[in-house]
C-alpha cells in the first residue's frame, strides 16, 4: 500500500496496492508466479475472498493471467503498464490534494524536494 492510500479504503484495494508496489519494486516480473490466494490472505490476514477480488482486478487489467490448476503470472508488459496506470492514477487522485495540503501549510516545494529524508 502506498503511503497515500486512506486508512478507510476497502481492504481488497489496499491489497491490489500492495500487490502493485511488489510488481513496481520488481519482486514479481514478468512471467514470475503470484503467491497463491490462500497464502496471501494468511500473510496479510485478509479473507481468500478478498485476495481473489483483488487478483481479479489486476486479471481484468491485463496485468496477470491464471493458469488453471497451476497458479497467477505476471504478463510480459504489465510492469510497464502498471507504471503507466499509477503514475495517472497519482496524477489525477493523489497529486491534487498534496498540492493542496503543501499549499495549506504553506511549504515551499523546492525546500521539500531539496529535504533529505530521516
């Protein structure tokens, strides 16, 4: 889950961030397998169910495909694409409201850039 995420969205689509970030950090690339649904809700204690609505978004997207009786792989290009859906996805949700609340707080963005992390 990015750090941007509300603490009030669903659970699946926390756990469809969390699968994103792991495919965007190169954890899973093309052609790797997903962990199975089972082991992913008993990793983040999350009901099957929900994983598999979360896996089925990403099946949806084009980013995986099920190989029956074997498990979920990532598609050749879905790196690619996933960067390219996110980086809108931040655009167009997430960036107006830190502008907004950097320009409520009265920061400089220079200075914020500029600022080494702790």
């Amino acid at each position: 889950m990015t750090a941007l995420e509300h603490q009030d969205s669903p659970v699946y689509l926390k756990l469809r961030a969390s699968i994103a970030s792991a495919i965007l950090r190169g954890e899973y690339r093309a052609g790797d397998q997903l962990p199975s649904v089972r082991a992913l809700a008993a990793e983040h204690g999350a009901n099957p169910l929900t994983v598999a609505k979360a896996y089925q978004s990403f099946q949806d997207d084009g980013y995986v495909e099920v190989r029956r009786g074997v498990g979920m792989f990532v598609l050749p290009g879905a790196v690619e694409r996933l960067k390219v859906a996110e980086r809108d996805r931040f655009l167009t949700g997430h960036w107006p409201k830190v502008r907004e609340h950097i320009a409520l707080l009265g920061l400089n963005v220079r200075d914020l850039l500029e600022r080494e992390t702790a």
